[in-house]
C-alpha cells in the first residue's frame, strides 16, 4: 500500500491536518520540546497543582503528584509515538479504532471539551488582569478586554504550528520564573517548608478523587498529543521530550504550586500571587503562560473538527482555519457562562470521558501488530465505518468511570473495563479475520 506521505503538498498544505505530515515539515528536537514544554509549563499546571494542595497533605499531595506525573508520562509516550510514527493528528489516528463515520464521538468530545479549557484560561487571565485594573462591572470595557485577550489567544494557532513555537519560547521561561516565584513567595511567608507543611490544613478530600482530577488535568492533552509529537523526526526524540516534559518539568510544576496552595490557602494561581503581593508584577509572564494552554487547545479543537468525515473547504489548510474560528466563537460562549467556577469537577469529568477514547487508541495500536501496520502503512483509511467495540468499550468505561467515584480511583477504574471489552471483541473479530462492524452487520442481517 503506497505511503500517502508522498502525496503531501507543502506549499499549500498548511500543517497537515488531514493527511501524513512529511518529513519536510518535521521540526527539530528543542523546537517541538520547547512546544510541549510551552503546553504544560503553563497556568493548567500550576491550577491542577494549586487544587492538590489545597485538598491533601503535604505527604498525600506529593505521593499524587508523582503518580499523576508516572501516569501522564505513560499515556502521552504510548500515544504521542503513534503520531511521530504515523505523521497524522490525533482526529485521523481516531478513525483507525472508532471508524470513518463513529470518529464524530471521540472527535466531537475531544473539541467540545478543549473549547471549555480555552473558556476556562481565558477568564481566569481576564479576571485577573480587571482586578489589577480596578474594573468592578461586567460592562463594555470588561468585555472588550476579554474580546481582545480572545484574539491575542487565537493568532498563532491561526497561523500555524510554527508560530505556536514562537509564543512557547518566551512562555516557557516565564512559567519556569512564575513557578520559583510562587515557591520563594510560599517559603517567605509560610515561615519555611517545615512551617508549611505543619500548617497544612486538614485533608478534605479523598486521595484517589484527587489523583483523577491531577492526572485527568492533563488526559486530555495527552490523548490528543500526536497533534504535537507528530513533528518530531523519530520515536526517540518523542519519547525524550515527553518524559521531560510530564515526567520532570509537571511533576515541578506541581510540587510548586501545591506548596504555593498549602502556604496560602488558594488554589488559583492569580489568587496564589495575589496574596504574595507579586501579582502584578508576574501578571505578564502568567500571561504568557495563559497565552501559550489558549492557543494549543483551540488549534487542537480545530484539528479534531476538520478531519473526515467534515467536509473539506477548499483545502485542508482552510478548513483547519474555518474551523478554528467556528471553534473560537464556541469557545467565547462558554466564557460567557463562566465554565472556571465549576473547574474541580470539570477535571474530573474530562478523566471520565477521556480515559476509555485513550485507552482504545492505545490498545488498538499497540495490541494488535495488524491493526497498527495498517496505521502506518495505510492512507488513512480505515476497515470500519463504525467499530461497534470502541463505542461499547466507551460506553462501559465512562459509566463505570462516573459511578465509582467513591470505589479506588474511577479514572483507572473506566480506563480498566474499557482495555477488557476493546481488547476481548477486537480480539475475538481478529482471530476470525473480520471486524466488529461485520460481526454486527451479520447478526442482524444487514
């Protein structure tokens, strides 16, 4: 079968986002590191981390935190490879699993929910910034503000992956600033480590309900991470450059702002640096960092709309950006409606969601050597229009993730039962040399 990498037209292809990106678009180890470092060392973190700290003990925050940050690492490496290998987006590398046509479920979801992450950084960077201002009325200028924020956060992902980098070398090195910031501020007025984590306040929530919103604060990336990881050259700069960034550098980023939480009793960072009296003078780098989540999920909520099977516009590039303004102005109607104030149980239910679309897309690619030559070797065009499988293995994970909140750690318990149905059907269809599509379509006749 003909490696349709060789079918790419550069000049007018864009970035790819509906076949195999080439090698002659690839970017170079510190350039994608320097992108992934730009996703992650950014305002999520240092939320997700505010949150650990302000539910858990020090001991209890830290033993989450380096099971969220192994976790991480494990999926981002297990998926992220998959786009470095295949050169497709996370949209495309869905439709092997779900189907030509059930590919709108994972996809719709995946969109739908970084949308609200965009929603969520943009107010919260807004807040802050009329709060230094001294705006007290939700009236034209505290709206314009949010307007223009808005579009300083669209811009680059408009342009292209190139131009994301170029934000991300100035808002990596200012969250690296933010974060020893918030830890000198924590140690200055919590009275040192030692006083900090005697003053910790009392653990208010369950460690296992803590860890799914730690480690689901950053499933989502990592389930559609080939979006990045597809412009390394080789499997070894993907895998360096994952555990850099969720193994080491989130894992910091963490540590910082749960000591931050714990020395202050805040989980926002805004609030965090507030209270150190150092908000207005970090405010721009924390910018930078907001900028740099922004931009990634809404170029990520247009790669997954403008894959098959949407209708092309034109171009692959055109569509990608029609649809990231369609995807802006969805994300401006969630600002709208505040998604930030119900931010603890967003994380969660993201794990919920997420989990069973990440765990389909590994075992399809990693447990079955046939199915995962047809992901590299094919032109993207899968066996199934609809894998009835990944729907009931989404299904069952999603229900089991969400009732089994008080059961060990319902993100794992989801992601579980989803690896049991997928791999048993898939398996079952395999060794009959057929596809759960045709199975169904056999039983009933059709």
């Amino acid at each position: 079968m003909e490696n349709s990498m060789q079918e790419i037209q550069p000049d007018y292809q864009g970035d790819a986002v509906r076949s195999r990106l080439p090698q002659s678009k690839r970017l170079g180890f510190w350039s994608n590191t320097f992108i992934l470092w730009g996703l992650v060392l950014v305002v999520s973190s240092l939320l997700v981390g505010g949150l650990v700290g302000s539910q858990l003990s020090f001991k209890e925050a830290i033993i989450v935190i380096l099971m969220a940050g192994a976790f991480n690492s494990i999926i981002s490496i297990l998926i992220g490879i998959i786009g470095t290998r295949t050169g497709f987006t996370s949209a495309m590398i869905f439709r092997f699993s779900y189907g030509k046509l059930g590919v709108i479920l994972p996809n719709f979801i995946m969109s739908i929910t970084t949308v609200v992450w965009f929603a969520v950084i943009l107010n919260l960077t807004r807040d802050a910034l009329v709060d230094i201002l001294g705006i007290t009325n939700q009236g034209g200028l505290y709206w314009g503000i949010t307007l223009v924020m808005a579009i300083i956060f669209l811009a680059p992902a408009y342009k292209s992956m190139k131009w994301i980098a170029y934000v991300d070398y100035l808002a990596a090195p200012a969250i690296v600033f933010i974060l020893i910031a918030t830890i000198w501020g924590a140690l200055d007025i919590g009275g040192g480590i030692r006083e900090i984590i005697q003053k910790a306040p009392t653990t208010s929530a369950s460690i296992f309900v803590v860890f799914t919103s730690a480690a689901g604060g950053w499933l989502h990336a990592n389930t559609v991470i080939s979006d990045f990881t597809r412009f390394y050259k080789n499997t070894k700069q993907a895998t360096i450059g994952l555990f850099l960034t969720y193994g080491v550098l989130m894992v910091f980023q963490y540590i910082g702002a749960t000591i931050g939480a714990l020395a202050t009793g805040e989980w926002n960072i805004f609030l965090i640096m507030d209270r150190f009296g150092l908000l207005e003078i970090t405010y721009f780098a924390i910018f930078l960092g907001s900028w740099s989540t922004s931009m990634a999920a809404i170029y990520f909520a247009a790669n997954m709309m403008s894959a098959p099977p949407i209708p092309e516009y034109k171009s692959e590039e055109k569509t990608r950006k029609l649809v990231l303004l369609i995807s802006w102005g969805v994300a401006l109607f969630f600002a709208w409606y505040g998604p930030d104030q119900i931010f603890n149980f967003f994380l969660q239910f993201l794990s919920w969601l997420i989990g069973p679309i990440a765990m389909t897309v590994i075992i399809d690619y990693w447990f079955f050597p046939k199915r995962r030559k047809m992901y590299e070797e094919g032109a993207g065009h899968p066996d199934m229009r609809f894998n009835p499988a990944a729907y009931l293995a989404w299904i069952g994970g999603f229900i089991v993730g969400y009732f089994t909140q008080n059961f060990f750690i319902s993100l794992i318990n989801g992601m579980i039962l989803t690896t049991i149905i997928y791999y048993s059907w898939m398996r079952w269809a395999l060794q009959n040399k057929t596809t759960p599509e045709q199975q169904v379509k056999n039983i009933f006749g059709l």
